[in-house]
C-alpha cells in the first residue's frame, strides 16, 4: 500500500499537471487535505510530508484531534455542515471555514471569533447542482447573503464552495464548476473582493482547476479509505 507521503506526491503532480494544462500559474492551486475520519497518526505523517492545511467535517472529531498536532503550526479548515451550537469551537480553533450558508451562522461566527485571531476565512457554500439532499444556497439567494456576510467585522469573506453531483465524465465536472466561477464573477462584479474558489475532490480536481480552484479539498487520494 502507498504511503500517505507517496500519496500526497500523487495529488500535488495531479495539482501540477492541471496547472499547466489549463493554463493556471504554477502554485496557484492550494490542497487542503481533508482529513476527517482519519486518526491523528496519518494527519502526523501528512505533516512530515510538508503538509499544513487540513479539512474537517466535525466539530468533536477535529477538537479531539487538534490538541495531538499542536506543536505544528497548521491551518484547519472547517468543510462540514454547521449547526448553530457548533459555531463557537469553530470560530476559537479553525482558520478558515467552507461550508457558510446562513446569515445566521455567520453573525454567530464573527461574534464568536476570539480577538486574538486574525479574521476567520469565509467561503459560502453553494447548492450548485440543486440537490434538494444537500447543502449550501441556491444561487438566487447568493447574493444578498454574500453582501451581508462580507459586511461582518471578523470576518473576511474570501470566495465560494461546492460539492456538485458527482459525474464520471470531465465535461460535465468541469460544468458543474463552471457554474460556480460564473456566480463568483458576478459577485467580483458587484463589487466584492472575492478571490477564492474551494472546489475538487479526489475524484475530479483537474476539472475544478480547469475552471479556477484556489483550494481542492482532497480526502481519500491522499489519506486511503476512510474509517
Ligand atoms: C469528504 C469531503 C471531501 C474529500 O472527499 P474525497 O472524495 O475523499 O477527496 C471534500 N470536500 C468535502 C466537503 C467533504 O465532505
């Protein structure tokens, strides 16, 4: 079996190749390596690979695995459906969060965001291919959200999330995001500085850079099968 620091030298070439291919300056693309369900111990051996940015889903899982990887200094990324009581440990223990889709949460969070902190990072999750099953906003409800959320005082709205329907064929990945980059261009339009776009897994992150992914969150690539 590969090792997870072979892994993660397969997903930063997959990172590398599309890159080039699709036209994107190198180093433009980020990973976030999601690490939920996996054990302390592979997060480590991420680390020890040059790994620095990892994705949760949830609150009690990450809280009980952050304190194991305190002597790192890692940014944590919250990608998990939030629930109003959750925004709290949120806020205190996680530099950026993906998965925004309610005004309310979002007060919560700026209120919440310990002033010690630098302002917490805020993608809005789209509902892109309209799953009722899912979350994230429709794209007519979009805009006001992003303006009320870019008006909050700790934090800074940075860009844009989704988790489309999976598709096998490149074409309609890459539509499914292209979706998504449209929505952020208009809202570049309308006068907000947004320049981020969280979107890929590891299933179909060389279509999500084709059309403008700042983060891929990728899983399974690098870590193996989840628990
Ligand atoms: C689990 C998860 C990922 C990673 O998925 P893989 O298929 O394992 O790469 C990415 N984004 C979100 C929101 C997730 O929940």
């Amino acid at each position: 079996m590969a090792t997870i620091a072979e892994n993660l030298d397969v997903v930063r070439k997959r990172i590398g190749d599309a890159e080039h291919r699709f036209g994107r300056l190198p180093n433009s693309v980020a990973l976030v390596a999601v690490s939920k369900k996996q054990s302390s111990a592979k997060i480590a051996a991420a680390v020890a690979a040059g790994q620095r940015h990892f994705g949760e889903n949830y609150l009690q899982e990450a809280l009980e695995k952050i304190p194991d990887l305190a002597d790192f200094a890692l940014h944590w990324h919250f990608i998990g459906p939030i629930q109003s009581n959750k925004t709290r440990g949120i806020a205190e223990h996680f530099s950026w969060v993906h998965s925004v889709d309610r005004v309310k949460v979002a007060h919560r969070l700026s209120e919440q965001r310990p002033r010690a902190l630098p302002p917490l990072n805020i993608c809005l999750q789209v509902n892109i291919s309209r799953e009722p099953s899912k979350h994230g906003l429709t794209s007519e409800e979009l805009p006001q959200v992003a303006h009320a959320v870019a008006g909050l005082p700790r934090l800074r709205l940075r860009g844009l999330m989704a988790v489309p329907a999976s598709y096998d064929g490149f074409d309609q990945q890459r539509h499914s995001f292209a979706q998504l980059r449209r929505l952020q261009e208009k809202l570049q339009a309308d006068g907000l500085a947004l320049d981020t776009l969280s979107m890929g897994m590891s299933a179909d992150l060389e279509a999500a850079i084709a059309e403008g992914a700042t983060w891929v969150r990728v899983g399974t690539a690098v870590f193996g099968p989840r628990l």
